[in-house]
C-alpha cells in the first residue's frame, strides 16, 4: 500500500535526522579517540552546525522557489554522496581529520534542506488540521532517531570504528533521497491573486527573518528558543568526556545515554495537543525549566542506570518543544513563506546552539564535565523562568483554537 504523504514525509525526516545523529556520535567519538582532545570534539558538532547557520536561509529562500520536494531529494542524495568519502578514505588508509571536518561541513551546509522543507510541506498534506497533532508525529522524524541512531552508532564506532560506522548513515540517505522524490510538489501560489502575490513578496523580506522579528508572538518565542539552545549547548561535549572520565564507559555507553534521551522525547511527543492546549508559549517556557531540573542531577550520578533515568527525563522536557512552536509559525507565517521563515528560524538558533558548544569546549579545559553539565542546566533554568517573564509569550495561543488556512497568516490570534 502505498505510503500518505504525510508518513512519507515523516519517513525522509526521520531517515535523515538518524543519518546525522549517527554520523555525529560515530565521528565525534572517532575525533576524540584520534586526538585526545575534548576541545577538537566539540568541533565536530561545529562543524556540521556552524556552515548550516551560512546556508540556511538560503536554502529557505531556494525551497520556497522551487518546491521543497524536489530540493529534499536531492539534499539527501548530494549527503550520501559527500559523507561516503569518509568511510571509503578509511578503507584505504588515507583518511585524516581536516578531510572528516571537511565532509561534516559540506554535510552540515546541505542539511537545511529537508528538515525546513519537511516543516513547510506539512500544512498542506494535513491540509490545516489538528497541526500541533501533526507536528508531533513529524517530530517522530526528530526524537526516534536518537532512540536507536546514537545507540546503534556508539555501538558500531566501537566494534568498527567511527570512519568505518559512517555507511550506515550514508545507506539511510541514500533511501532518505529516493522516499523524498515521490513528495507531492505543491504549488503554493496556486489561486493567488496578483496583489496577493506582491503582500507575500513583502513578507517574505530579509530572507524569511522578517515574519519572526515583526510578530510579537513569534518573537517572543524565538527568544525563548535562543536562550535556551544557548544553554543546551555545552551540555553535548561535556557528555562525552563525562561518559569516558566518570562512568568508565566508552562510546557505547556515549549512544546508550543518548538513547535514553530518545527514548523520553518519543515519551514526550504524546503530551503535545495537551500541552498546546494550555497554551504553547508558557508551556515551552516550563519544559525549558523542567529540562534543566531534570539534566542537573547528572552532575552527582556516579553509574550508568542513574545517568539513564536523568536523561530519559530530560528528553521528556524536550521532546515536545519543536511541535509546539512549529505549530504557531505555520499558523501565523504564509504558506508560500513558511521555508523561508523555518531556515531563519534555524540559522539563528545554530548560532545559538554553537556558541553554547563552543562554550562548553572551552570550559572542559578548565572545569570537570559534572561542573559543565551542572552549568548548563542552571542556565536552562533561569532562562525558561526568565522568559516566564514575558508577556507576549505567556499570551501564545494554542493555533488549533481558532480556524485558520496554512497559506496565510492567522491574524485572529493576534496578542493583545
């Protein structure tokens, strides 16, 4: 039976996302083992982040151009064809580690692509209805890779090696690609009058970053969401070395934990229409806290089972943040815009997101990883209670309470 568009699309998200979870944990564990050095560690997560913050909003601009569909396809594909040189300049004894850096940038540049044409498409295929539910299952494609992705990645950089473990995430773009070719193409301008047309030119400015910083609700989600990838972010390197140092494992027990965390943010995705519900803004808002409560007691645990249970719950605070917030973009952003606006949305949170994991490198030089760990969810606390403080985010309806089209922005909820 041939797959919805809907399940299609979650399937090529849910392919690609793996790919790069397990490409991250296989080479980040493979830098670290090669040069010792928890600082060149963090750079791989740079590396795959910081060209995606460069290419980002143009690859919006170019989905929204051209067709998501078209553009997904052939992300995955190009992905494939890059990462492949990895493995394969292994297998003959002539990888080194400028060429891994090398083909995690070139990765990292092309992976906008799908993950910002598989939120613009959404809309359409469940044409407005039920979006947060919507969003909750894409963002299936999101958290169940890092329920087996990291597991099965530490486990194979361990009995492989992690240049060797690498065809795994090469094979599933490799299908990522070809599910993508059989997406509808859509036509958003379909039935659009001429000045529409022109009003959807204007808002489309400044690369998609206009409907974010014009919308107060928007705004003040996008602030939100700043603070908190910035706090995240050291908490990654810093989970490495505290795996090797403190719990004696090595990368296996690196993806276990990750696992965990995967485990608990598919755990969490069944909250989503509840939680929207009670409204988006002041419900990520508390899961900003929440993770950060649930991630701070990492820093006491001496033994794998307790640093599974404490990630496990971080991933419940997390699993449900993306949907909620999507949810409100597609409401209140023009369809015609959305990938615009979602690659705006995520070039200026992997700017975030790095310079957290920059920070929490260049605090590992220094401090214990249980310091940096503990650091990190402090700050996520005081930023998510911060934020409590802001009017237009505790005023952020739930968009699903009021009849909207996806192809225009849903004036009606406007905060007042």
């Amino acid at each position: 039976m041939a797959m919805s568009g809907t399940t299609r699309l979650t399937a090529v998200l849910l392919l690609a996302t793996t790919a790069d979870q397990f490409m991250l944990i296989a080479l980040l564990w493979f830098v670290l083992e090669e040069s010792n050095a928890p600082a060149m560690a963090a750079m791989v997560v740079l590396a795959h982040q910081v060209p995606a913050i460069v290419a980002g909003p143009l690859a919006g601009r170019l989905l929204d151009r051209y067709g998501a569909a078209r553009l997904m396809a052939t992300d995955n594909l190009a992905r494939a064809l890059v990462l492949a040189a990895v493995p394969l300049l292994h297998w003959v004894g002539s990888l080194d580690l400028v060429v891994v850096f090398v083909c995690v940038a070139m990765a990292g540049a092309l992976s906008p692509f799908t993950y910002v044409g598989s939120r613009a498409l959404l809309p359409s295929m469940a044409r407005g209805r039920n979006l947060a539910g919507a969003n909750g299952l894409l963002s299936v494609g999101d958290q169940l890779p890092y329920i087996f992705g990291p597991a099965l990645g530490g486990a194979l950089a361990a009995a492989l090696g992690g240049a060797a473990a690498v065809a795994v995430p090469v094979a599933c773009l490799l299908i990522a690609g070809l599910l993508a070719a059989g997406l509808p193409a859509l036509d958003h301008s379909a039935g659009e009058s001429p000045d529409a047309r022109m009003e959807n030119h204007g808002a489309a400015g400044w690369l998609g970053f206009r409907p974010l910083t014009s919308d107060p609700a928007l705004r003040a989600l996008l602030a939100l969401s700043i603070v908190y990838y910035f706090a995240y972010g050291p908490l990654e390197p810093a989970l490495a070395v505290f795996v090797r140092d403190r719990l004696g494992s090595g990368a296996a027990g690196f993806g276990l934990l990750w696992t965990a965390f995967g485990i608990g943010a598919m755990a969490g995705l069944l909250l989503v229409k509840t939680l929207s519900r009670r409204g988006p803004g002041l419900m990520n808002a508390l899961s900003v806290v929440a993770f950060g409560l649930a991630t701070a007691p990492l820093a006491l645990v001496h033994n794998m089972p307790a640093a599974i249970v404490f990630m496990a719950l971080g991933g419940i605070a997390w699993g449900p943040y993306v949907a909620l917030e999507a949810s409100v973009i597609q409401r209140r952003v023009p369809a015609r815009h959305l990938a615009g606006a979602f690659a705006a949305r995520r070039a200026i949170l992997w700017t975030a997101a790095p310079l957290g994991v920059g920070a929490g490198g260049l605090m590992l030089r220094v401090l214990s990883p249980e310091t940096v760990i503990g650091l990190s969810a402090g700050a996520c606390v005081l930023a998510g209670l911060a934020c409590l403080l802001m009017r237009d985010l505790r005023a952020v309806r739930d968009p699903d309470a009021a009849v909207a089209t996806p192809a225009r922005a849903d004036e009606s909820l406007s905060n007042h």
